[in-house]
C-alpha cells in the first residue's frame, strides 16, 4: 500500500461561468521515500491539487475524489480535528514566497516552536532546543541569534529555510514543495534544492515537488507527472521522460528548453492553456497539438497505459512518432 | 515530417469574446442588490425633487394656523390632509420633505462639484510638479485635515456669516484633501508607469499627459470617493443647518428643520423623525450606492 | 523608529504653523471692526478705538501681529474671553475634562463592540450576522448624528423615562470636582446615588457620540481581517496544523490589530466633531458646546483659541497614533 493513494481527485470553483474544474481527474500514488515531481505551466492545477490534499484550499472548493488515502486513512471522511493532527506533523508543505509565508509579527523562533508544541505538547525550552538544532540542519548559521530573528530582517534564502526547518519539525513522512525555488536566486536555488535532497534521504520521506522548471525536475525527481489545464497528460519516470516523452505536450515543453535548442529561434508552442471559459472539446491540448486528428476533437482522451508510462493522448510519441497515428499508416501504405 | 493535410480541422477554438468594461462593470455591479437598491432610491429622489411642485399636497412655506403640531395621519387627530403631521407654525412636514429633497441633492451636486474640481486640480499640480508646489499644497492639506471637520466647517461659515451657500463652501473646503491625496498619490504612481513615459516620449505636453494621460486612470477611486462625498455634504449640511449655520430657516432644508424640531422633541415626534429619516434614507442610498461602484470597479476583487 | 519620529514631527511643525494662522485671520477676516469684535462692543468713540488698537497692537504691520501672536500663544496667553473676561486657556481647561469623559467613554462603547463583532464578520464572511453587521454599521454612519440624539431621547428619556436629557447629574448633587471626570468623582464624593446619577447622564451621549466610531471601527475591522485571512501566512499557519482559533485569534488578529488600532486612534478627530453636536443636543458642559455658544455670542477670541487647541489636540493624538503604529508594527519597529 502506497504512503499517499489519489484516484481521480477534482477540484472545481465557482465562478461567473459557472464551475471551473482546477483539478480534473488526477491519480497518483507516492511510496515511501519516493521522489515525485508534478510539473506544468500557471493554471495547470499542479498547486491546487496538492491543497487540495493538505486541506488547504478555501471553503468554495468543491474536492471530490474517489480514492484519497494517506498512510492508509482515509482523507476524505476525516474530522477536521482528525485532518489536522497528520497536517504539518506527517504530511507537511512549503510554498513558494518564503517571505510572505512567514507571519511578519512573531519571532522565527516562535513560528518554529509553535509547530513542535502544538503537535508533539512539549515545554518551551525543548522546543527550543530542537529549533536550534533544526535551524542548523537546514544549513543557518548562528541558529540561537536567529531565534530571534524576524523574517523581514532575513533574505528569501534564509527564510525558505526556516519555511523548510517547520515543515520537518515533526519528521513528516510526506513533504509537499510548491515551487520552493521558484521565488529565490539561482545560486540559491541549487542550495535549497540540495537541503531537501538531503533531508529526503536522511529522513526517509516522501517528496512531491512541485515546480514549472525542467531543470529542476530532471536534478531531483526520480517519477514525474506533467500536468496540463487541471489534467495529467504524462507520467514516467525521469529517465524516461527527458529522454523519450509521450505526451505531445511534453514533447514540446522539453523542445522549447534552452539547452536543447537547436536553431537560434526558440521553439514555442503556438495558443494559449485553456481557461474557464474555453474549454476545447475532446483533448483539451489539441488545438496545440501537431499530431491532432478528428478523433481527438470527439473524443477525450483517458489517462491510461502508454508505452512507458501513463499517458493521456490517443496516440503517443516513441522517438516522436505517434502510434497508430492516419499520418504514420498513410506514409507506411 | 509531413504536416500537411491534417491539421486543416485543426479547430482553433474561438474563446469567447470577454465582455466589454461596461457590460463587465454592470454585471459585477448588478450583483450587489444594495448598490442597485441605493441607485433606484436615488432616481425616485431626483424625480420627486424634479416634480416636487406636482407631487407635494401643499406649499413648503404656506402655513396653516389651524393645524399647529398636527400628528401623522395614522395617530389620534391625523388626517390624510397632512399625511405625515405639521409643525409648530403649521407647515405640512410631508410637502417640505418632497421639496427639501432638492436642496438635499443641490448641496451634495454643489460640494462634490466643488472640492472635485479643485481638490483634483490641486492633486494633479502636486503630483505633477513635486517640489515647493507640492510641499506647500499638501501641507495647506494637512492644515484642513488637522482640524475636526465640522470644527472648520463652523468657522469658515463663521467667517463669511451663515446661509447655505456659505455652508456649501465651507464644506467643500473641508472635503478638499480627500480628493487632493487621491489624486497625487495616484498620479505619483502612475508617473513612473511606462505608458506615460511613452507619451512623454512622444512629446505629449504637460496639461495633456495630466489630463489625457493620467487621470483617466485614477478614476475609480475618484468615482467612490465622490459618491460618498456627496451622502457626507449631504450630512454635514445637514448638521450645520442644525446648528443655524447653514440653511437658514424657513428654507425645507431637512437639517434646518431639525433644528426647528428641537424644542418639540418631547411632544411632537413625528416633527423629528421623518425629516431626519429622509436624510438617513438619501445618505444610505448613496452610500449603498459608492460601496457598490468600490466593488465593482475594484480590481482586486474582480474573479474569474 | 527615531527617524520614524522625527518624521512625523517635522510634518507636525508645519501644519501646527498653519492652523494658528487660520486662526489669527479668523478675526480678522469677519466682517466688521476688529476692535470691536474684540472688545465685544459697538460703536467706541475714536479716541477708545485708537488706544485700543495700540493696545492690541493692530496698528503694527500685520507680520509683526503674527509674531507677537504666536509668541503669546505659546506662552499660554490664548486671550479673554469677550463674555466672561476670564482666559480662555483656563476656560477651556475647565471645561475640558467633560468632553474627554464624553469621548474616552463612547470611544470605549465603540471598540468594545465593534472590535469582536468585525473579528467575528471577517472571520465568517457571507454569514447572516456579517451582512447584519455591515448593514447596522452602515446605517450607523448614514445617519446624521443629531437626530439620532433626538430619536434616542425621544425613547430613553422620553417614552421610556430611563436617562435625563440634560447635565452631567442631578442637580441636586454638589462635590468638588477632582478630577474632573464625573465618574470619578462622583465615586470619590461618597454621596449616596451620586455616581448612579452620573452614569444615567452620561449613558445616551456616549452612545450617540460612539455610534459611528462604532461603525467604523467594525468595519475596518472586518476588511483588516479579510485582508489578513488571504495572506501567505495564515497558509501556513494553517498548513502547521495549528487549531483554527489559534491561526485567527493569533496569527491573523495580531496582523489585522496593526491598522485596526489607527483606525481607533483616528477616531479621536471624528469624535471632536461629533462631540460639538452630541454636546450641543444633551447641554453637556464641554468644549463643543462651548465652541457653539462662542460662535453665537461673536465671543471671538474664544472661538480663536479654541480652534487652535482642539486642533492641536488632536494632531497630538494623530502624531501619538503614529507613534503607536510604529511600535506596534515589527517592520517599523526593527527595520
């Protein structure tokens, strides 16, 4: 049994159209110890399932889900007392603005401690004690003065660190990063992607991350889903993916990465992400998409086995040639 | 790889044209049954100050000695000839709410015009110019600011001796700074934004990137501000043709009847409480009215 | 935070300049001799009027007069008044402490209502209780303050008999005033129903004065929190597992309190401007009323001078506030 089991989680919000579905039908199973990247571009629902996950989203979601379990509890039916005993002690997440996620009003020691204390019921001076010691795991220097520290007198590096030492406070089993990096420097970002490596391994936990950075993916995650408009259009492993991907959609986004460029112009991938009021019918990338037919404009594609991987598309890519596809049997007629 | 014929189905959907800014504005607008609520008051007063003549039973002035401190016609001693009652010189309380309705929307036309013009005015100059101009203008705001605000209303109006107009003055120079602040914060703002260095760049001259340029994009909080600076001119008339200073008397102010009523406050309620509910209605209207224009023309808060 | 201060202060400066100017032009603008409004008489014979001016000074350039002016006033020479030829320093003062009572207790009534009631609005956003909320606090500041005070008494005192419609208390009570707030006195004075009476005088103006400081304050209080419960922070706190009353009365309200406490302080200049009405209507014996009376009685260098202290005042209080929101905001505080 997985550490965490989504089947078919959906995410709609009322808006001025009517429902607008963030998150449609996603499924995913994190082991123990495993190491997931959700990747997409903004609005593909990457962060709002995850929150969706963690309870976090605000009371006009509508979370639907046949299959929402972690460490074998069952998410959905929980009280909302149950749901926050394992929130922010054995399923944790870090975000992406260090800064703003931090109360400007309280210590960082405060913030740290009251994480400790909430959960675990110990004295302040314990609590301390291990806030020390957890500011020094993640790598802050003089970690007692910083106790004191405010987060608008410390950097975006620092900050996400302290972000990162509460979310391990309580040795979690499961740690949601949505776009840690994001938001910091590059120099920095290789420092932070590194901590939680680190602490990945020695801790034993599972990671999801989160993130719209190829680079970062292919550094970290050992599984990958990429997701498109609130679907998964993609999953395999890393290896797999960079080297030989499926989903059209996939296929483009490893195109228009500098490092694989090939010509001085940069390829893009014509159109826009579908918004609420757009929705294309069938496949919801087909009118992006180089290999589409009329079949993909009837018929949604499911997300199902591909040749090395979940895929969402009628006709996958190996070596970049769709299967099955009219084009290919014309030419091979 | 051959493209060819395939993607001629390819159905570029076409996203649906997003409404217009004033279908968009309506619609957020419409949602707000308060605000709507507060515009369909305020048309009914603008119509029954505009056909206050027709409308009203009788003349605000003409006294009937016979009905001195008549109560509403629902009270022992009431006749529907003086639907609401009479007071103390026998003036049908109902005729002078109709026709005080006028100066009710008078006064608030009159300020907001006023304090609008120049506080706007002076904004944009401050903002513009920066330096000793905008020292010396914002702080002849901060004076106006730091003193109470009916506080300078009664001493200017002590100045130039009461009556309305000089009311109407005072308190449009008491609102000046709301509007000043707004403006020159907004053009401060929008200065350094790259649409108006582009026109800059142009050669647009002063006068026109003030104009042209800027202002129209420091309207909304301008528009707000002017809807609740009217339901507050509204009020402070009011309370200053309480005090005596303002609308003198027998005008059918309904602050200056108010202060009429006074004395009577014990025996003659209805003498009290409806020109002072017309006031309350009036003020709330537009005051409904300017949180809904806030909310709709907020950008924050515009969802999906 | 000094600098923050010494901000302020050099803002204070200025408009202080400023607000003694209008006043100093204040006599001399209205129409009509000076001298005479000064001296509160009509048609002094030349030879009076030319010592008079002297005296005054009004023969010097005007520049000189301002100078001199200011230089009185800030040794505490604020003038005589015209009606009673005492200072109007002194008069003010005695007359102070009964407006502060005023405001001090209907500012409390505000806060002490409005503050949870916008907490609880914020926190449940869309309720029945926040769209009551917000319709009673909008019609709170809707309605004009006067006839509210009317319609009060017409209840209180009238139908239901329960409050007086004038005075601070009874007439038939007499102590010497302490302090100088009738509460506190009256407690001191020992006499028996003293204090009750007190309480009965001051109950109707205090919620009359405080009704739209109430609405204000439970508004602004709401919007704080809305604001603050969208914030990145209250995520997390939430995303640490914290119980919910922790994340709003902790996280959350710690952030809202910052603006909402300037609102509160900047109440005090609203409440002078209701105080000249609710004193006037009630025949409450402070400032406000007094100001009024000055007015009708062309006591001009009372109304002069207080124009300038309750200007004064009140830019204290704002610069107090300020001070206040500094200390209180740690980005301000440690910046």
């Amino acid at each position: 049994m997985a550490l965490l089991e989504i089947r078919d989680l959906t995410v709609a919000f009322p808006t001025l159209h009517g429902m607008f579905k963030a998150v449609d039908g996603v499924s995913l199973d994190v082991d123990q110890g495993e190491i997931v990247a959700i990747v997409g571009e903004s609005g593909s629902g990457k962060s709002v399932s995850m929150l969706g996950v963690m309870g976090l989203l605000p009371w006009t979601a509508r979370v639907t889900a046949e299959r929402m379990t972690f460490a074998g509890k069952d998410l959905r039916n929980l009280s909302r007392t149950e749901r926050r005993t394992i929130r922010g002690k054995d399923m944790a997440m870090i975000f992406q603005e260090p800064t703003t996620s931090l109360n400007p009003c309280f210590t960082v020691g405060f913030q740290i401690t009251e994480a400790i204390r909430v959960h675990e019921g110990i004295g302040a001076r314990e609590a301390r004690r291990r806030a020390v010691e957890l500011l020094d795991k993640v790598g802050i220097p003089a970690p007692e003065q910083r106790l004191k520290a405010f987060p608008h007198q410390m950097s975006g590096g620092m900050n996400q660190r302290v972000m990162i030492a509460i979310a391990i406070s309580c040795n979690p089993r499961l740690l949601i990063a949505d776009e840690p990096t994001t938001a910091l420097d590059v120099t920095i970002q290789a420092q932070i992607l590194d901590l939680l490596l680190e602490l990945q391994r020695e801790r034993g936990m599972a990671l999801i991350l989160i993130t719209h950075d190829m680079g970062v993916v292919a550094e970290t995650a050992e599984r990958v889903v990429v997701q498109y408009a609130g679907q998964q259009a993609e999953m395999q492993d890393v290896r797999g993916l960079f080297d030989d991907p499926m989903h059209p959609y996939t296929e483009a986004l490893l195109a228009a990465l500098p490092e694989r460029a090939t010509e001085r112009r940069l390829p893009t991938i014509k159109g826009v992400v579908p918004g609420a009021g757009d929705r294309p019918p069938g496949c919801l990338f087909h009118p992006r998409c180089r290999n589409a037919t009329d079949h993909c404009v009837k018929v949604e594609p499911p997300f199902d086995r591909g040749p090395r991987g979940l895929v969402r598309c009628h006709y996958p890519l190996t070596d970049g040639v769709p299967a099955d596809h009219p084009r290919t049997q014309e030419s091979a007629a | 790889m051959a493209r060819a014929e395939l993607r001629a189905d390819a159905v570029t959907l076409e996203a649906k044209a997003p409404p217009g800014p004033l279908a968009e504005f309506w619609a957020y607008f419409s949602e707000n049954r308060g605000a709507v609520g507060g515009l369909v008051v305020i048309c009914i007063i603008v119509l029954a100050s505009i056909l206050a003549d027709v409308i009203a039973p009788h003349a605000p002035f003409a006294q009937y000695r016979d009905h001195l401190l008549q109560p509403p016609f629902w009270q022992a001693g009431g006749t529907l000839e003086f639907p609401l009652g009479t007071d103390a010189v026998g003036r049908d309380i109902f005729s002078r709410i109709i026709h005080g309705s006028r100066f009710s929307l008078i006064i608030g036309l009159i300020v907001v015009t006023l304090s609008l013009s120049i506080g706007v005015g002076l904004g944009l100059v401050a903002g513009f110019f920066r330096g000793w101009t905008e020292t010396m203008i914002m702080r002849l705001m901060d004076v106006i600011l730091a003193m109470p605000s009916l506080l300078l209303a009664i001493v200017i109006v002590a100045i130039l001796g009461p009556g309305l107009e000089n009311a109407m003055i005072a308190v449009a120079i008491v609102y000046l700074p709301h509007y000043t602040r707004l403006t020159r914060g907004s053009v401060i703002n929008e200065r350094s934004k790259d649409y108006v260095v582009a026109s800059r760049v142009a050669g647009a001259g002063t006068l026109r990137l003030m104009f042209a340029t800027i202002l129209p994009n420091c309207m909304a909080p301008l528009i707000v501000q002017a809807t609740l600076g009217f339901s507050n001119a509204i009020l402070d008339a009011a309370a200053l043709g309480f005090l005596g200073l303002g609308a003198q008397p027998p005008t059918p102010e309904w602050g200056t009847m108010l202060a009429d009523a006074r004395e009577f406050v014990l025996r003659a309620w209805w003498v009290v409480t409806f020109p002072g509910l017309a006031i309350l209605i009036t003020v709330l209207a537009f005051n409904l009215m300017g949180d809904g224009l806030r909310d709709a023309l907020d950008p924050k808060m515009k969802r999906s | 935070m000094l600098r923050f201060i010494a901000g302020r202060l050099a803002v204070l400066i200025p408009t202080f300049i400023g607000v003694t100017l209008i006043a100093f032009l204040l006599i001399r603008l209205v129409p009509g001799d000076p001298i005479e409004l000064l001296v509160g008489e009509r048609g002094i014979d030349p030879e009076r009027h030319a010592m008079l001016m002297e005296q005054f000074g009004y023969d010097r350039p005007l520049v000189i007069q301002y100078l001199s002016f200011l230089g009185q006033l800030l040794q505490g020479d604020l003038g005589r008044s015209i009606v009673t030829r005492r200072p109007v320093l002194e008069e003010f003062m005695n007359l102070f402490p009964a407006t502060v009572e005023l405001s001090l207790f209907a500012l409390f009534l505000a806060t002490v209502i409005g503050l949870p009631a916008g907490i609880l609005a914020g926190v449940n956003r869309g309720s029945t209780f926040d769209h009551t909320l917000m319709g009673i606090s909008l019609t709170g500041y809707s309605m004009p303050i006067f006839w509210w005070a009317l319609l009060l008494i017409i209840l209180f005192s009238g139908v239901l008999q329960w409050t007086p419609v004038s005075g601070r208390i009874d007439v038939l009570y007499f102590f010497p005033a302490v302090t100088g707030f009738m509460l506190i006195d009256s407690l001191l004075s020992g006499q028996d129903g003293a204090f009750t009476s007190a309480v009965r005088h001051l109950i109707l103006p205090a919620i009359v004065l405080g009704t739209i400081p109430l609405a204000v304050i439970a508004r602004q209080t709401r919007s704080a929190m809305l604001e603050v419960l969208n914030e990145d922070y209250v995520r997390t706190a939430r995303a640490k597992g914290l119980p919910p009353s922790r994340v709003i009365g902790l996280h959350a309200l710690r952030n809202a309190l910052i603006p909402v406490i300037t609102v509160i302080g900047l109440q005090v200049g609203l409440l002078f401007s209701g105080a000249i009405l609710t004193e006037t209507i009630f025949s409450w014996p402070g400032i406000g009323k007094w100001l009024i009376d000055s007015i009708a009685r062309r006591d001009y260098p009372s109304v002069q001078g207080g124009v300038i202290l309750i200007a004064t005042m009140v830019m204290i209080v704002n610069l107090l506030v300020d001070v206040m929101y500094g200390l209180i905001n740690p980005r301000i505080r440690k910046a």
